[in-house]
C-alpha cells in the first residue's frame, strides 16, 4: 500500500530556476547560467553532476534543478535555442553581407 511516507517528496524548481535574465530562457536563479547551457554539456561531453557543478561554479542540487527542468521542459528549451541559432545566423549574414 502506498502511504505519504513511501511518496517522495516533490522538488520545488522554482527555488533553483528563474526566468528574470534573458527573457523567456530558463536559468540558475541568480546567476546567468542557462538551463540548455548545463544540460548540452552534460550531454556533449558527458560531464557528471559534481564535474558540472564544477565547471559552472554551482551546487550539485543547482545542477539537478536544470538537468531536471531541461528534462520536463525540453521541446520548449530545444526551440529557444534553435530561435537563437536562427537569428545569430541572421545577424551573422546580415553582417558579413554589409561587409561586402
């Protein structure tokens, strides 16, 4: 029989993410370090929680926040990033062409 005791409890990731910098992309509260930025080099280079949380100067449970977001929110963060990588590259041959 499931009790309250056996249901872990849930973890709030309004604690750890927060949507103040950079407009509708998620981050580290009180940092600038994007949840995408976290989970493409857990994925990429296949870095551990504790080499993340090095790396990015964070807390391990900083680190679960954002692979866990990026998890649950993924086709949403997966789109922003491509947005960005649309307009960069906009930017990009926009500036090159003026160049000309």
């Amino acid at each position: 029989m499931i009790t309250q005791e056996t249901i872990p409890p849930t973890v709030d990731l309004r604690k750890y993410i927060d949507f103040k910098f950079f407009g509708e992309r998620p981050h580290i509260r009180g940092r600038r370090v994007w949840v995408s930025m976290i989970a493409a080099n857990a994925e990429a280079n296949q870095w551990n929680i504790p080499h993340l949380a090095h790396e990015f100067t964070l807390t391990e449970e900083e680190v679960l926040a954002a692979l866990l977001y990026y998890r649950e929110h993924k086709a949403e963060i997966d789109r922003q990033d491509a947005e960005e990588q649309r307009l960069f590259d906009e930017m990009a041959s926009t500036s090159s062409a003026n160049e000309k």
